[in-house]
C-alpha cells in the first residue's frame, strides 16, 4: 500500500465525447487493417483504406515511389556526421523507457553510426518488476542513463486528475516523457534528439510529419501529445503552479540557442516492432514479459514498465472501441506478418480485456474507490459506441460496433 495522500474531492465532469474528439457517428473499418475510422485524426481515403495503410505501402515497397530505405539510411549518416562530438561530451539523446523501441534507438547509434548517446528517462507511475530490469539491463549493456522521478505526491495527484478529467491516466506522464528530453538537451546543450517511431503515422494520425525526419517542438506537441492540454492547465484543478514546473519543457529561446532538433528513428530506418524485440534481446538484454501476453492484446514484448499503463489503453478502447490489440493487429498486418482475418479474431479475443492484474493498485495510487473508478469511466462512454445491455457492472456493457461483428462496415 502506498500511503495516502490527500486529494480534492471527486467530482467527475460531463463529456460530449463525440464532439469532444469529433468521431464521425457512422463506424466503418479500414479495408486492409482492423483499425476504425474512430482513431482521432486518422483519415480514410476513396478505396476505404486508412492512412497508416497507406503509408505501410509506401515503407514496405509495395508501390511505386515507396520510400527508398537506402536513401534516407544515407541521411541519417550525413546528420550523424554533422552532430558527433568526440570530446567527451554527448552528441545525442535518446528518450528512454529500457523497452525495446528506445534500446534499439541507442544501441544502433552508438555502435553503428559511432555516436556518444545520453539516454533520458522519465520514470514510469509505478515500475514493474521487468520493466526496472530491462532498463537496468539496458545501462548495464553500455549507456549513460539519466532517470528522473517527479515528486510521488504530486503525480499521484495529477494522474487522478487526469484520469478523471480527461480518461486517460497517462497525461501527466506525457508531459514528462515529451518534455524531460527537451530539458537534458537543453541542460546538456545536446543539440539532437533522436525518438523511436512516429506515432502518427505508424498507427494513423495526422500525416502531416509522415515524411519529415523531425517533430515540431513548439504549438503541436499540445495538439499531438498532449490532448491539446498544456501544463499550466491543471493550475485550474487545484495542482499548485509550482508543481508544475517539471512537466514544462525549456522556452523557445533555449531550443533555438541550443538548436534542438527532435528526430524519428522510424524516418530512417524502417520500423518493425518484432525485428525490435529480437534486435534488443540479442543486444540490451531485453526480456519479454515474464508474465505472458500484456492485457487486452496478445503481445508480450510493448510497454511493459508501468504498472497502470493497462489503464491508459483499456480508457482509449472506451473512448473510441480501440484496444490495444487492434493496434497491435492492424500494425502486424501493416508489416505483413499476419492476414486481416487472423487480425479479427485476435481482436474479438482480446481487446479491451480489463486491466485486472494491477488493478488494485491502480486504485491505491489515484486513492479512488472501486465504484468511483467505474463512475469515472463510464463519463467516457459514447452512446454512439456503446449500449447498456442489462447485467451488472462492467459485464452489461456492450460495443455496437466491432470489427467481428457481421454487419460491421468496411471500407
Ligand atoms: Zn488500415
């Protein structure tokens, strides 16, 4: 048990989640993948096929003027080239869980690229037992870790606050990861920052950035990362603005003084989760979940280091019926690994299996009680998704819509 801190009272909101997240009413399924066209920002096009199938072409070679890996292999070179330093001093940062993303992330740009890597943690809510391991693993493999732990009291507080006001406990956690490499770089004068994957595009998103190497550093991180809800925000809510300051990233200023520039791995080099997992294994000692498979998907080897980031993917499978396991499908099926029907009934087996394992502590951590954690969640429920169907707690809630179902709509 984690011992108490005191919290202002519940007090759940009122959400139009439809508009909030202005998710069409009809729900249609991409043709190729198991993804909805209810993903915020995700496009479909004429043919009923989503965005990040279309950029999966494009990345697998499967169509004319798909991505030349040779090419952009080349221009990661010729900006290692322009950042390395070897004085001592770092020359990149790389943000860093222990997972298997991040340790591939700095393994390869050290050891072929000849680069001098300083990995950034912002520590998980809770670490799990394997996840401080494979982290530790990672360090002890041949890299320099920074791990920042924010104050416990006060994000406990702010991810009560976001689990309620926001459904998804995840967002003060978002702040940090996004902004504690930015504060490094800045600290350190590092002047490159070099992420895993874009998000965005991988899973479907705005494909605004799908064929840049960087990220913007300033007005979209909010919109893309951040649900459009800065830091200073929570002030509103009763965090003390003091508080806040380690969720806040350095000014415009210092980001331009220092030159920072955040960089996707996944823009060169292609990006394939499973060759990942085999690639850390071999060279940063990453393990798999000793557990098994993670809850509400079949994979075993994707963010394993937090003991509430169940809840985190169990709150978008209620917002939009999205689980993690239709992402982990329609990504397998992107890469060709599995067909679109094994991906359905990888998905009616297991997305949005309840988070149960670490479920108790979730509710130590945010001192919420059982029935004020289902209120809370029931806020983000849309009629348009979901219907009560009879039957007690979570068991009498039922999709309208799935991918399994045989009237749901493709295409
Ligand atoms: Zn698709």
């Amino acid at each position: 048990m984690l011992r108490p801190v005191s919290f202002p009272p519940f007090q759940p909101p009122v959400i139009d989640v439809q508009a909030r997240y202005r998710l069409p009413s009809e729900v249609r399924y991409c043709r190729r993948c198991v993804i909805s066209n209810q993903r915020p920002r995700i496009t479909f096009d004429a043919e009923g096929v989503c965005s990040a199938c279309r950029y999966a072409e494009l990345k697998h070679g499967r169509v004319e003027r798909a991505i030349n890996w040779t090419q952009r292999e080349r221009e990661l070179a010729a900006l290692c080239d322009r950042t390395r330093r070897n004085d001592g001093r770092f020359d990149v940062v790389v943000p860093c869980s222990g997972g298997k993303d991040s340790g591939y992330v700095a393994h390869v740009l050290k050891t072929k690229y000849g680069m001098h890597p300083l990995t950034v943690t912002w520590a998980p809510h809770w670490y799990t037992d394997i996840g401080r391991e494979n982290l530790h693993s990672m360090i002890h493999s041949g890299f320099s870790n920074i791990c920042f732990t924010p104050d416990g009291a006060v994000h406990r507080l702010m991810t009560r606050l976001a689990f309620v006001n926001l459904g998804d406990p995840f967002q003060p956690f978002i702040y940090g990861q996004k902004n504690f490499p930015l504060n490094v770089a800045a600290m350190y004068d590092i002047p490159l920052i070099m992420y895993g994957e874009n998000g965005e595009v991988e899973y479907g998103g705005d494909m605004k950035n799908a064929f840049s190497p960087t990220h913007d550093t300033g007005g979209d991180m909010v919109k893309h990362y951040f649900s459009g809800i800065s830091p200073e925000e929570w002030v509103q809510h009763g965090v003390h603005e003091h508080d806040l300051a380690v969720y806040r990233g350095p000014s415009q200023e210092r980001i331009q003084a220092v030159g920072i520039q955040c960089h996707f791995m996944g823009y060169y080099h292609q990006w394939i989760p499973q060759e990942l997992y085999y690639y850390c294994s071999e060279n940063t000692g990453f393990q798999a979940n000793p557990e098994g498979r993670s809850e509400g998907t079949y994979s075993k080897y994707a963010s394993l280091d937090d003991r509430t980031d169940g809840f985190h993917y169990w709150l978008a499978f209620i917002k939009f019926g999205i689980g993690r396991c239709t992402s982990d499908a329609a990504h397998e099926i992107r890469d060709g690994h599995i067909e679109r029907d094994e991906g359905v009934a990888l998905v009616r087996q297991f997305d949005g299996e309840f988070p149960a394992r670490h479920f108790e502590e979730f509710l130590d951590y945010t001192g919420l009680t059982e029935a004020q954690f289902h209120e809370s969640v029931n806020v983000w429920r849309s009629p348009h998704l979901w219907a009560r169907e009879g039957g007690a707690g979570l068991a009498g809630w039922k999709l309208k819509h799935a991918v399994w179902h045989d009237d749901a709509k493709v295409g």
